[in-house]
C-alpha cells in the first residue's frame, strides 16, 4: 500500500450501543486516517458522557464492508459503552 493511500482520510459511521450509564446517542459520523485517529476521536466524543478519568478506547477492525469492525470504551476495569464502525462510501 501506498503512503498516500495510509493517510487518506475516511469517513466512518459508529452506532453506539450505549456509553455510560444513561447516554445512548444517535448515530456519528467521523473522519479520520488510521485507527489511532479514529480511536482519539471516539476518546473526546464519549469522555464528556463519563465520570471516570480512566477511559480507553478499544476498536477491533477487519476490512469486510460496509461493517468494518466493533469496539468497546472501558472505565477503570468496567466495560462503559460499546459501537459498531461501517465505512461511509
């Protein structure tokens, strides 16, 4: 694979299933050039939503379309959220 093509930006749907205790928010959409892009950006997205100071962000990818992959946010040792990522074409 190219370089250019690493650092070409995609737009990712993420279905949440819930995050936190009572936040439940409707479908987003964002861009972003890697997994570690996507997974900061999920970061600053659920944080506000959670009283712990402890969050992570975990994505688990494959490359089948348009489901590409899930992932869960932790707080501490509790699993606090999880979501689903298709690809926006």
């Amino acid at each position: 694979m190219s370089a250019t093509a690493d650092w070409t930006p995609k737009r990712y749907r993420v279905t949440f299933d819930r995050i936190g205790r009572g936040h439940h928010p409707a479908p987003q959409v964002f861009t972003a050039r890697n997994a570690d892009e996507l997974a900061l950006l999920l970061y600053r997205f659920a944080k506000p939503m959670l009283a712990s100071r402890d969050v992570d962000v975990v994505l688990e990818l494959d490359t089948e379309l348009p489901h590409i992959g899930k992932g869960s946010i932790t707080a501490g040792f509790h699993n606090v959220g999880s979501f689903e990522i298709e690809e926006v074409l």
